[in-house]
C-alpha cells in the first residue's frame, strides 16, 4: 500500500514538532523569546543526581522577552 501526499504531509509536521520542556514558554528559536537559566536547578540540569524535570536536565529554559 502506498502513502498518499496527505499522508507523507502529517508525517513530516508529526516529525518536524519540537519538545517543550515543563518550564519552556516557546520551542527553541521562536522570536520573542531567549534562553534562560533554570530556576529549578540554578543551570546545572540535574536535581538531586537525576535530571531536572522543569528543563530536561538541560539547565536552560526558553522564556518570552520584551513586551509592554
């Protein structure tokens, strides 16, 4: 059976999605938006020897900037 165009379409946007973590306001590179320290684990990735639940054991999170 052969996948239809639709089909391949959803494939590729199922793909293509970028994980937030528990603390991220927006994925990665949004504009509007900049890196931050974890708040959770002070930039260290890992509370308590396992990995910070709020960033993904990345130490960062994505947060919103500017506004008015």
């Amino acid at each position: 059976m052969t996948k239809t165009k639709a089909s391949n379409a959803q494939d590729a946007k199922s793909v293509a999605q970028p994980t937030l973590n528990p603390g991220d306001d927006a994925p990665r590179g949004t504009t509007g938006t900049g890196e931050d320290v974890c708040p959770d684990c002070n930039g260290k990735g890992r509370i308590d020897g396992a990995p910070c639940a709020t960033c993904g054991g990345s130490g960062t999170v994505v947060k919103a900037i500017g506004g008015a």
